[in-house]
C-alpha cells in the first residue's frame, strides 16, 4: 500500500487511561450537533479515546485520496502514539463504517480488534450524486447534470467544487459579500472535502467487489447499532458473519446523543 503524502495528523487523541483505547471515526456536520466522539470523551473513564477524521486531512492537504491510504496513515498514527499491544476499538459511525474496516484490517495481525459499526452506511455512486444534489438545493440552485465517476478522482471532485464554488460565489455576489468570504469559503470547502470521502469510499467498494476489508476472525469481531435491524448490513459478509444490536436510541432525533454515548461505554467496559 502507498504511504499517504500529507502532513496534517488523521488521528487526535482526546482523553488518556490505562484500559483499552478506543478509536472513534466520526464527522463534525455542518453544524453545531455534537461530534459522537466527543460526547464519548466526557465518558472516556480509563479509556484513551482517539478521534479519527478523515475530512480534517481533505479540508486542508488533499483534493483526494483513497481510503487505504487514509486507513494506512491512521494505523501508522495509532501504533507511533497508542499502546503497543492488547484490544482495541474501532467507533465508525454512519459513512465511516468502510474506513473503520480497512483501519481494523491493518491492526489485527499484531492485536485483537472489537468494531462496532454505528448505523453503518456504504456510499456508492448513488450515494455520492444524491449529497452533491443535497448540497446544490442547499445553495438554492437547481439540480445539475451528473458527470462520470469513473474517471480520475481528483478530476471528479474538482469538476463537483467548480460547480458548487460558481454557485456560493453567485450567492455572495447578490449578498454583496466578496467571494473571499470566510463563511462561504469554509462551507465550500467543506462540502468538497465530504464528497471526496464519500468517493473514496465509492471506490474502495467498487476496487474490492463489495468486499470487506476484513473477515471476522479470533481477532476481529464486528457488531452493528441499529435502530432498525433490516438495515443492519456489511457488504461481503454473510448476517452471521457480525452481531447486530438494535438500539432504541437511534430511532431518536438527533440519534448522535448523550445515551448512544452511555450505551458504547457499556460495550467498552464488558468485553
């Protein structure tokens, strides 16, 4: 695997402890919403607890990069700056269920490894068109024609930021606000940055035929919370393959809170 070129660190630890540390891929929204990490952070107890954030590293050094790639420079993070040995656990919540996976594969040959994937979600090309459509509605403007995937990455995102940069820049023209502007900058920016994740996770499936990234095994076990169990898949793996755990919690709004939080450190505190 190709070491990822970049500078800004994947991988940020929030709370020390002596127990097993717990790896948590989660996403800030473009809001003011909790991050799942940090709501575990306050609930850490012995724990050491690391945030990964994949779309920190896209905001700011990358126009693209693949998903192993971002797995591989967080377990390189993990095993420089984490304990040298025992369990770990991986958190991927909703997108970053894929990158959780190819994290875990890389860690289990020297360690075992509990994931738990929270409403887990597989973006494929579908996926990936119906955000960039979301986040078009979001400027107000009308639905844009689809470009081919296919082609290089980096070229598809930035065809995706030409087309949202024209319309933010179109809103702070009418707004009389320059197309400098730090609220409209951030938000393309950051919108550019989850796209390109959401494809590299496209990719990822599309490379490994729907494959996981790792079979479950004597070090690898893999649960899913669910607030609905006929959504409760991983692409490659039969339904004996990983648990299933439905949790009322996640029927709620927002499904990111205080008692998702609670009900993990109980998983964390039982195995």
């Amino acid at each position: 695997m190709a070491q990822a070129v970049f500078d800004r660190p994947i991988l940020t630890q929030l709370t020390t402890g002596d127990d097993e540390p717990v790896l948590v891929a989660d996403f800030q929204d473009w809001s003011t919403a909790p991050r799942l990490s940090r709501l575990l952070s306050g609930r850490s107890g012995g724990h050491p607890l690391y945030r990964i954030d994949p779309i920190s590293v896209l905001l700011h050094d990358q126009l693209y990069l693949p998903l192993e790639d971002l797995a591989g420079a967080c377990a390189e993070e993990f095993r420089s700056c984490g304990p040298p040995g025992g369990r770990v656990f991986i958190v991927g919540q909703c997108a970053a269920s894929a990158l959780s996976l190819r994290v875990a594969e890389l860690l289990q040959g020297t360690r075992n490894v509990t994931v738990i994937l929270v409403q887990p979600t597989w973006p494929g090309e579908e996926h990936v068109w119906d955000r960039f459509a979301e986040f078009i509605a979001n400027l107000g403007a009308a639905d844009r024609a689809r470009a081919d995937l296919d082609g290089d990455p980096a070229q598809s995102v930035a065809r995706m930021e030409r087309t949202l940069r024209d319309e933010i820049e179109a809103i702070a023209a009418s707004q009389g606000a320059g197309e400098t502007a730090d609220a409209f900058t951030e938000l393309l920016a950051w919108y550019r940055a989850w796209l390109a994740f959401l494809l590299a996770c496209r990719n990822d499936l599309a490379r490994h035929d729907g494959q996981p990234a790792a079979r479950p095994s004597a070090a690898l076990t893999v649960t899913i919370l669910t607030g609905a169990e006929s959504g409760a898949v991983v692409p490659g793996l039969a339904p004996g393959e990983y648990g299933v755990v439905q949790v009322p919690v996640l029927d709620q709004d927002p499904a990111i809170s205080a008692e998702l939080a609670d009900f993990l450190q109980t998983l964390f505190t039982s195995r």
